[in-house]
C-alpha cells in the first residue's frame, strides 16, 4: 500500500525555552527535524513526506533539510501551518491528496528516535485496522482528582497507554475527519487518535517504543544528548567577543539587554540601541565567522529602523543551530555612569536567557564604569562588550 508521511513541526515549543524553536535545535550536533525527517526519508515503506512548517521558519527548514546525507525525491515542499496543530495537520494531508496516498503517518518531529521498526508496526496497522497510535504500557499509579484535588478515582493502570507518535490512519478516514471537525468549527484537537475518534472511527493501540521520547522540557534536550553520547561527531569550541556604542539623545528610557529601562535620556540609534544585545548578537556573529550585525541587518535598510533588538540576538541563535552547533555561555559588561545595572540585571539575564534558548546560568552580565574617563565617564553614551563561547561540528579538511 502506498504511505505518506506528516512531520509536524510548525509549533513554538515555548516549554522548551524561547529562542530557536525546538525542532530546529541541535542535538548532536544536528538540528532534531533533520533526525527525524532522516528516520521516514530512509524508511523504504514510505514514499512521500511532507513537513508543515511556522511560516517563520522557512530559512531553519532549509537548513535542516541541507543537512541530510542526501537530497530525496521523497520529500514534497513544505507546507504552512495553521493556528493549532490540528489546522496544521490538515492542512499537510490537503497537500498530500494530490499524490493519492493510502495510508498516512502523522509524526511530531520533536520525536527525533522513532526507530524502523516503530514505522514498520505503525503501517502494518493502518492497513490492518484502518486507524491507530502507538502505546507504551503506564508505570506510575494514575489518580483522576476533581477541582480541589481530592482523588476522585484510580484507573486500573493495566488498562490505559501512554500514546506517541507516528499515529496511522487510512488516509481519506484521517483527512475526512479534519475535514468535517474543521466544517463543525472544531480545532482544539490536539491528537489525531482523538480526532479520529470524535469522527466515529474506532481507534487501536498498538505497540509503542520507550524510547520514542518527545522533546519538551530542557532536561528532555539533557537527556537526549545524553543519549547520544558516545557517536562519532566531535566537536569544536569557538570564541568570539563583540563591542557596541550609542551616543545618548532626547528621551525617557534606554533599552539594555531586551529590557526597557527608564533613564533621562535616550540613545542615538538605527535600531532600538540596545547595546547589551547588540554586543552579544556580535560576540556570536564572530565565534561563527559570519560578518557582523551590520552585515546581517544594514542600516541602511529601512526595515530595521526602531527594530526591536532581540531579533537579531535571536538570529544570531539560530546561525548557530543551523550549523549544528550548540551556544555553551554568554557573558556581557555594561560600560556606563548612569543607568545602573544592579536593580535591573536579573531580569536582563532572565530575557537574554529566554531570547537564546539558554539556561540563566549560561548567561553573565556585568557593569563598570571609567572612573570618569571618556565619552562614557562624561554621560556622553553608552558601550558594552560580550564573548559568546559556542561549539560547532568539527568538518574534516
């Protein structure tokens, strides 16, 4: 029977840490989506997949996609997401019912270890029974509680399933049903079992695989680069440092490591001038050898006028993943008489660490003054300078 596959990857991933979606970070030294699309793109069952993709994410797809060992006719265009996962979904089986598939596999690609066996189970029983998940058996004792969190019922465990991806469907059985929950005005599904079953199908389980875990949490990333401790990629550690000034002008409040601080005056700048930001955003241009801020965002280009500045911190970022490369530390100094740094540093950490997907202890921010010395220990502006460590994939000569 002829099998599509859905790769899922459109969502934020906000429990994960902001920053560069978490489909797109590596893990190994490469980005999840390229292990997971690797895992159905070498599976000789399947003949078409197709991801869905956040239309901001075309140029960390492309990236992703240039990593796998070879090109695959196999691999349709990507298609846009929707508002929720399940407008996601349907809009990727609307893409693949030109090529007339009979079965579907539907797969989060924050699922990056689904193995060929997992696959082959799975279409074996989208043909068999027309729809089903995969399952793993549930360890833990599970109570039901009510609004008060008293214990309302304990399920017997025996009976209930913990269910992952790649959920299998005939394929018009899974696109009719989105078709009519989405004529009904129904979008909050958030699984296509659930989905399918609200449609009137009956859905099987069948055996899922332990280790098919899904990215969610940061330990989850620990624990998964754990996992693939041992493999043959090495790496590389990298430096860089960066430095930015701004002239103080008019104004109320100064922007200093994304966070709005209020001062008497306000700075001479292109973008939003935040000078914490923008040394960083340099620090990691340089640990990669890519140019500099202004090589990425001109000022010349009037797009960037007023541009909030955790975009090109979080740009920088994602250069970084897409090389297959990890950002181990960030570490900044404030040059300045005024504002002080001390009331407002947590929160600067706090927001650099979400803006790069980092853990707080990962990011450093310091102060100093010149002891009156130079256009800074005059009041005239603003500096500050970063160094970003990074490690990369090491490429052989």
């Amino acid at each position: 029977m002829s099998v599509a596959a859905l790769i899922v990857a459109a969502g934020r991933g906000s429990r994960a840490g902001e920053g560069v979606p978490k489909q797109y970070r590596g893990l190994g030294g490469i980005p999840v989506l390229s292990r997971t699309l690797s895992a159905f793109l070498t599976h000789p069952g399947i003949g078409h997949t197709v991801v869905v993709i956040h239309p901001d994410d075309r140029s960390l797809y492309e990236a992703a996609v240039a990593l796998l060992p070879a090109p695959s006719s196999a691999l349709l265009p990507c298609v846009h997401g929707g508002d929720t996962r399940q407008d996601s979904v349907r809009n990727g089986l609307e893409a693949l019912a030109g090529h007339d598939p009979e079965l579907v596999l539907v797969h989060d690609a924050a699922r990056p270890f689904a193995g060929p066996e997992l696959i082959d189970r799975a279409v074996a029983a989208a043909g068999r029974l027309g729809a089903a998940v995969p399952g793993t058996p549930v360890t833990d004792t599970i109570k039901v509680i009510g609004s008060r969190s008293e214990v309302l019922s304990t399920p017997d465990r025996a009976t209930l399933r913990a269910v992952q991806t790649p959920q299998a469907f005939r394929f018009p059985l899974l696109l009719d049903a989105h078709r009519r929950a989405a004529a009904a005005g129904l979008s909050a599904f958030t699984d296509d079992g659930a989905l399918a079953e609200w449609a009137g199908s009956t859905v099987h389980v069948f055996d899922g695989d332990t280790g098919n875990i899904k990215l969610t949490h940061p330990v989850d990333f620990q624990e998964a680069e754990q996992r693939l401790k041992g493999d043959a990629m090495t790496y590389i550690t990298r430096l860089g440092t960066g430095f930015d000034v701004h002239a103080f002008g008019d104004g109320d409040h100064v922007w200093l490591g994304g966070i709005k601080v209020p001062h008497d005056r306000g700075v001479l700048a292109h973008s939003d001038g935040d000078v914490i930001l923008h040394a960083l955003t340099d620090a990691i241009l340089g640990a990669l050898a890519d140019g500099d801020i202004g090589t990425h965002f001109p000022p010349s280009d009037p797009q960037w006028r007023g541009a909030s500045s955790d975009r090109f911190l979080a740009h920088a970022v994602g250069l970084v993943a897409r090389r297959g490369g990890i950002v181990d530390h960030l570490d900044a100094t404030l040059l300045c008489e005024k504002p002080r740094l001390g009331p407002h540093r947590e929160a600067m950490r706090q927001r650099i660490a979400e803006i790069s997907g980092l853990r707080l202890d990962q990011v450093s921010l310091k102060a100093t003054t010149t002891e009156k010395l130079g256009f800074t220990g005059r009041s005239e502006g603003i500096a500050a300078q970063a160094a970003a460590t990074i490690r990369l994939p090491e490429v052989s000569a």
